[in-house]
C-alpha cells in the first residue's frame, strides 16, 4: 500500500484530477517484446519481468500518478493452458502488483516526488478467452459463475495491496453485476470501467442503466469508461457523473480497431490530449489513455490538466 503520507486515491480524487497512464501492451511491443501469444502482456509477468517495470516507470516519468498493472489477462485458467499450476499462477497475480511497487521506488529515486498510486487490473472473462469477447460481452454464463470466475484472482490481487482494483474494459453490465459481487469484503476500493460504443455496453446495455449498478456501491471510488473511441467519452462521462455522483475515470484507446483473428489493430488513431479539459469539464477525475496510447500522450495529458485549474478544487 502507500505510505501514511501519502493520501489514498479517494481523497486525490476529492481534491482534483489524477494522471493514468497508457497502454500496457503497446509500450511493452514498443521496447521490442513478442505479444502475440494468449497470455498478451501477462506472459512477461513470467518470462521478462524486468520488462514490466520498465514499462510502469515509463510511464511514471511521463507524468503518470497510477500504474495499472499487467494482470489484465492475468488468470488461473489462462496461466493453467500454459501448464502453470496454481501456486505459480498466484505468484505471477500477485508479483504484477509488486513490479509497480517496485517501478514507484525507482521513480521516486530518481526524482519524481509526487504522489504515486497503484491499480490492480482485473479484465473481463473475455480477455481470458483471448478471442476479443471482451468486446462483445454475453458470453453465455450467469452473474453467479461470472463472479465465481473473478473472485479468486481477486482475492490474490487484494492480498498483495494495490491501492484499488481496476475493474476495467467491462463489456457487459451483468458482468458487472458479477464483479461488484466479487469484491464485496475485500478491503480494497474498486473504480468500475465499461467499454462502450456509443451511448451503450458493447453488450448492447443503456450506460445509464450499467453506471446505475454502481452508484451506491460503497468500494467503487470511481465509475467510468475505457478501451472505448476517444469520440465516445465525453458523453460516458456526463451519463456516469450524472447517474452515480461518483468521480469518473477514462482512458480511451487511440481510436483504432482490435482485429481478434490478426491479433492487431486498424485504421487510424483519433486520440488527442486536448480533449482531456472537456472529460474534466464533464466530471472526469482519472484521466490517461488505453491501448496505443503511449508516454507521449500521457505527458501532454498531464501538462494539459496541470496547467489548468482543477474543477474540484474551485
């Protein structure tokens, strides 16, 4: 966890925005890492751990206040197709937190002096599945096996202290019905992220109706959007802040397509920091970028909402 000096996320986020940062994945592939396995940027948690700080410290220089870890693909299930039992599949959960712990240490040894927080990302059912299905939602089980299925990695990630749990790139308001479930009684605060397209789930949900299942749940911090076009945030974010009173947190992707088959992404990106004072106008409080959104971005986000004057604090 963080120091006793340092205030939790809750309260930064009470008392203004705060920076998150890029993808995972591309500035992993960007340092020359193969990603085109299952296991996505899980599969370094085993193989090239040092490649994962790297890349949270990346990003914490970049201006960054969260690392989201590299646990979005990180499962049981997934780690046991590579034939790692459970114990070593716990471990690799759990050191994902530890490699942003350790990328925080090394960035304020080298400088940075602002408070540093870390997420613990849990991905939907379908990033296990690896078919993008975390795309499409309704994968044929109920809100009961869904949470039975996320508890477990849960509780590992709980255990080895984030300072909250990313609930993130959720495509289906039942499956977030199944999360909220799974981590009732875990001691650690929750932000709760939809994909989207559009005004709905990718799933096909009113985002009204999906933020609602939130609103008065006590361990999300915050409600929002991510791994969505950048063109459909700033409407999310008035629909979350409005429904659930709660901070929203979103980071969109670049705007370009994941093609499942080829295992990469098309068209071109539509992402730009400017954007980031209208999502902050809108109620946005965690503000960064998803897949393709690298350091650079993330910079000219940070320098954009720390030149301007912070909403929450007016």
């Amino acid at each position: 966890m963080t120091s006793d000096t340092t205030p939790t996320l809750a309260e930064a986020l009470a008392a203004g925005t705060v920076v998150l940062d890029g993808g995972m994945s591309n500035q992993l592939a960007s340092a020359g890492h193969d990603l085109s396995d299952t296991l996505w940027s899980a599969r370094l948690l085993a193989e090239r751990p040092e490649a994962v700080t790297e890349a949270h410290l990346a990003y914490f220089e970049a201006g960054a206040d969260v690392a989201i870890t590299a646990s979005y693909q990180a499962t049981f299930e997934g780690f046991a197709r590579r034939g790692f039992g459970h114990d070593r599949a716990a471990g690799l959960i759990a050191l994902s937190v530890g490699l942003a712990r350790e990328a925080a240490t090394r960035a304020r040894a080298k400088g940075v002096t602002r408070p540093l927080w870390v997420a613990a990302s849990v991905g939907p059912y379908g990033a296990m599945l690896a078919d993008g299905s975390e795309y499409r939602g309704r994968y044929g089980l109920s809100v009961a096996e869904l949470a039975d299925f996320h508890r477990p990695r849960l509780e590992v990630l709980a255990a080895a202290g984030p300072d909250v749990l990313a609930l993130e790139t959720v495509p289906d308001a039942e499956e977030a019905e199944a999360l909220l479930r799974a981590v009732r009684g875990l001691g650690v605060p929750a932000w709760l992220s939809y994909t989207v397209s559009g005004d709905r789930t990718r799933a096909g949900q009113p985002l009204q109706e999906a933020f609602a299942l939130a609103a008065d749940a006590d361990e999300v911090i915050a409600v929002g959007v991510n791994c969505c076009a950048p063109e459909d945030v700033e409407a999310a974010v008035e629909t979350a802040a409005r429904v659930t009173g709660k901070p929203v947190v979103v980071y969109p992707n670049s705007g370009e397509t994941w093609d499942a088959e080829a295992r990469a992404w098309d068209g071109r990106s539509t992402f730009s920091a400017t954007e980031v004072t209208r999502w902050r106008t809108a109620g946005a409080r965690l503000i960064g970028g998803c897949c393709r959104v690298g350091p650079e971005a993330i910079t000219s986000i940070a320098d954009t909402l720390r030149a301007g004057a912070d909403p929450a604090s007016d």
